[in-house]
C-alpha cells in the first residue's frame, strides 16, 4: 500500500505544497535529522550501520540538483570499478597494461 506524504516547503515569499509518494520501505530508508549550528549532522545507527560506515570513514557528500547524496570512499571505488568493468576483457590486467605502456614510454627507463 502507498502512502502520500505531504511535504511543506517555506520559501521566503510562502509555502509550497508537494506530495511525495512513499511506501512504508521508503520511510524506513529515510529520516529527519536536525542541522547544528556548527553545520553538523548526526547520521542515525541504522544508516551507519547499513552502509558500513565506522568512526573515523572518510565519506563523500555530493550536491544532486535539491538533494545530498552521501557514499563512502569505498562504494565509490567499487562503482567505478563497475563501469570499467563493461570496457575491458575478461583476463585483462590492466595494471600489467600501465606497466609496460610505462616502460615503453619515452625518457622511461
């Protein structure tokens, strides 16, 4: 069952209705935290936990149009290695690649 839920948003000349439609997964994959004034934020346990974060992890904050995308260093070492993936053979090093382009490369020894 889908639950519309209805989102507010005070902008400086009034406020704007808009409906959101979630499922009761969706909300447990979201939740309202507060901003201090140090510009800090608290991610909650559950989110640490399900995306592997531990104290002292470094992670990457991305702006995506009106929203804050948060990944680990990690997630995105292994996204890319993903996309890469699709480009190169089955069986390929490419560091064995790097290597000898390297050697071969002019003033190279």
């Amino acid at each position: 069952m889908e639950t519309v839920v209805i989102v507010l948003i005070e902008i400086s000349f009034g406020t704007i209705l808009c409906l959101h439609p979630m499922t009761k997964a969706d909300m447990k994959k979201e939740a309202r935290i507060r901003v201090t004034k140090h510009g800090e934020i608290l991610i909650p346990a559950a989110f640490r936990k399900a995306m592997g974060i531990r104290v002292g992890d470094a992670v990457v904050l991305r702006l995506e149009t009106d929203e804050l995308s948060l990944s680990t260093l990690k997630q995105r070492i292994e996204r890319a290695q993903r996309l890469l993936r699709k480009y190169v053979k089955p069986g390929t090093s490419l560091v064995d690649e790097l290597i000898a382009e390297r050697r071969g490369a002019p003033g190279r020894t």
